[in-house]
C-alpha cells in the first residue's frame, strides 16, 4: 500500500517536470551522439578519397564528439538544489530532516550546523557521507553517529559534506532534488565566498526564520547579497516555530493576537521580497511566505510512518492548519524548484544541441553539394571524350570510304594502263 501511495505521490509530484524534462533532455543527447558518431565514421571512410573532404572537417566533427560526451556528464548530474539560510537554531535542519521524512540531519543544541551539509540521493543501501577535499566514503550509521563524525572533522565553516542517502529511502531525492543546509548566518559568515561556492547554481533559497521574532539583519543581509550576484533568485519564507507561537489560544483576544502577529510577520516577509530585494512583485511574495512548525511536521510524519495518526505528533492546538500548510509549501516549492531547475539547467543545453547539430548538418550538406559539383564536373568531361570519339569515328568512316574509293579508282587505273600496255 505504502508503494502504491509513494507511486501515485510521484506520479503528481510537479518534480517530475524535472525528472521527465531531464530524461527526454539526455535522450535526445543520446541520438545527438549517435549522430555525431555515424557522421564521423562517415566522414572517416571518405577521408582518403579524391579529396572529398578536407581535414579541417574531419577535425571539427570529431571535436563535436568530445563536446557532446561532454554534456552528457553533466546532463547525468544535473539536479534540483534547494539550500537552507537563516540564523543558528531556527530550525533549518529540522524543516530538512520534516521534508526528507527521515532524522537525517542532527539537530538541536550541540549540534549547530558548523558548516555546509549537503544531503543528496545515492544508489546504494547504505548512507555515507564524503568530507571536502576527500573521496573517502565514511559510513554512517545514525543521525548521532553522523554529529559525531562532523565534530570530530576539523571544518571550516564554508567547507562542505556530502551525506549521500538511499534514494530508496526517499522520494525527493530519488527525483534529484539536492538539500543544503548551511551554517547559521549569524557566525560571521565570509558571504562572498559562501555564495560563490554554495549558492550560485542554487534554484531555490529557503530562509528559515523564527516565528517568536522578527526578521534580523543578518538574515537580510544574506539575501541582498545573493540578490546582487544571482538575478531574481527563488526565495521562500518559513516562518518556523510557529506552534510555539499559536499556543492554546484559550481566549478570544489570544487567538486575535495571534492573527494580529500572523499579519505583522506577513507584511514584513512580503516587503522584504517584494520591496527591498524586488524580487517578486507583492502577490506573488505573499505565496512565498508560510507559518509552520518542522519540528510537529517531523514527528507527524515519523508517527504516520509507523502506522499512527498524523495528529499524534502535534506539539500544540492546531496543529492541522500548521501541517497543511507545511505541505502547502512543499508544493509550491516543488513546483518552483522544478521549473527553474529546467530552465537554469537545461536551456543552455538545449542551445548547444541545436547548435551542434544544425553545424553538423550544414557541414555535410557542404559536403554533399561538393561531391555533386564533381560529378557534374566528371561528367562533363566524360561527354567531351565522347564527342572526341564520336567525331573520330565519323571521319574514320569517312576517311575509309574515300580510301576505299581511291584505291578502287587506282586499281581501275592501274588495269586500264595494263590493258592498254598489253595491246600495245
Ligand atoms: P538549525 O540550527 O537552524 O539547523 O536548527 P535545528 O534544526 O537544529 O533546531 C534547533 C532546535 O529547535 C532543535 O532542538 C529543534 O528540535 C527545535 N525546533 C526546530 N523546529 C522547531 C519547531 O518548529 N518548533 C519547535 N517547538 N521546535 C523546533
């Protein structure tokens, strides 16, 4: 049943715009390099032949072979990536581990992230994780296991761990999407050089900020930047440790304060994206902002996994607006994350086919064109040599004929003169 629901999960997933676009995307470079390759076997065999092809040509199309080979690694790569920004102990690893539906990442005190983590799909059954500047694959075994191996490593905060997960464990990252949680930006982070190395081919941002106050300078700063160095990137607000906020409102006037500090976080989220970064306008900002809690997420789901109800992981009263709009979120995220992803990823790709095989054709089109002017040309010359011999034959017929004649008319002479002699 399980399986059957995970199918039917995948199947509306907006992520399969993604998985599907990038299959049809490395098809088509599949018959790309086909093509590629017939062409220069083709263009091999006439190498030598009357001249037919000259060896600038031979060259540029086997060096399309290298560039196609070449996109394809990339293409087989290629995949969604959301990283997670906000300060220390907002929640960011737990809103991770809330949509992998899995411990995956340590969290909680002791546990500040202190550098990037980057969790991603992997064939196998068994999580590893790969530290920067290594390709050692350290087994990990659990969520404890795994914080215990980050302390221990001497990182730096812009380095970065790969912790490769089962795929089979989870539908997101069997779909490609990668997950980066980052340092809180409240470490004296070196910006510049977290952007450059970790948010450039990014698709989506996540800022993970604290329901029980407001959005700090910080968090802000990090996101002018990133606004500085990538157009109009894809920012998403969860404003998280939001049943701590909606505790049991008892009262009337506690659950109008809530609303009342709903909206006021609202309107701030809105005017950071919409007015100071620019990056939406203020509808589309409002669609990018949530009130959630990762935590009651994580444990709904855990719950739900082992067969209970969803609602026996709720932390405060309700919790069922805070689910459902946790997986609002995931929705719209998925949606964003796919389509940019397509774009960023796979336009470029997509020109660069067009472009090597719009080239290709044009070459054997040259080709082509050149191989019917030489055989006009051959047979050209084959007629005059025809009309040469022709001609021959004709004045051979005719220099025979008078030949024949002359020599009939000299013997004719010859017997009238040895006739007459005779009778002389
Ligand atoms: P990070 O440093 O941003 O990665 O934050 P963590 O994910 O490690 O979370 C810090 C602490 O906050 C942990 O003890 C979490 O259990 C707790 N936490 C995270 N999300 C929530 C939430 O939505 N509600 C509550 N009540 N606690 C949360």
């Amino acid at each position: 049943k399980q399986s059957r629901t995970n199918d039917i999960r995948t199947e509306n997933s907006p992520l399969q715009i993604f998985v599907k676009a990038k299959k049809k995307i490395n098809d088509i470079f599949l018959e790309i390099d086909d093509y590629v390759d017939d062409t220069v076997r083709f263009i091999d065999s006439l190498k030598d032949d009357h001249k037919i092809i000259a060896q600038e040509e031979v060259q540029k199309v086997e060096a399309y072979k290298d560039k196609v080979q070449g996109i394809r690694y990339v293409l087989k790569r290629d995949h969604m990536k959301v990283a997670f920004f906000g300060r220390t102990s907002n929640g960011k690893s737990t809103v991770i581990n809330a949509m992998l539906r899995d411990k995956i990442l340590p969290s909680g005190i002791g546990h500040t992230t202190n550098c990037f983590l980057q969790v991603e799909g992997s064939d196998g059954e068994e999580p590893y994780l790969i530290t920067e500047g290594s390709d050692i694959k350290q087994p990990v075994q659990s969520v404890g296991q795994l914080g215990h191996a980050l302390c221990k490593e001497k990182l730096c905060e812009s380095n970065l761990v790969r912790i490769f997960w089962p795929k089979s464990k989870c539908l997101l990252l069997r779909d490609d999407v990668v997950f980066v949680d980052s340092p809180g930006v409240d470490v004296t982070p070196n910006l510049d050089e977290w952007i450059d190395k970790h948010c450039l081919d990014a698709d989506v941002f996540v800022l993970v900020a604290n329901a029980e106050s407001t959005l700090m300078l910080a968090e802000k700063n990090f996101f002018h930047k990133v606004s500085t160095k990538l157009s109009k990137p894809n920012i998403f607000i969860l404003n998280n440790r939001w049943d701590a906020s909606a505790s049991e409102p008892e009262f009337l006037d506690e659950l109008d304060e809530q609303k009342e500090v709903r909206a006021q976080h609202q309107d701030r989220a809105v005017d950071f994206l919409a007015r100071e970064l620019r990056v939406y306008n203020t509808k589309d900002a409002e669609e990018r902002v949530f009130f959630v809690s990762a935590k009651e997420t994580l444990q709904a789901r855990l719950k739900e996994q082992k067969g209970e109800s969803a609602h026996s992981g709720a932390l405060a009263e309700g919790f069922q607006n805070r689910y459902f709009e946790f997986q609002d979120f995931e929705r719209k995220f998925e949606e964003c994350i796919s389509k940019s992803a397509v774009k960023t990823k796979f336009e470029q790709h997509t020109q660069r086919g067009k472009h090597i095989s719009t080239e290709i054709r044009q070459t054997l089109n040259e080709i082509l064109d050149r191989t019917q002017k030489m055989k006009a040309e051959q047979m050209n010359a084959q007629k005059e040599v025809r009309d040469k011999l022709n001609f021959t034959e004709q004045q051979l017929i005719l220099l025979t004929q008078e030949m024949k004649d002359k020599i009939h008319r000299m013997v004719e002479d010859v017997e009238q003169r040895v006739s007459k002699a005779l009778n002389e």
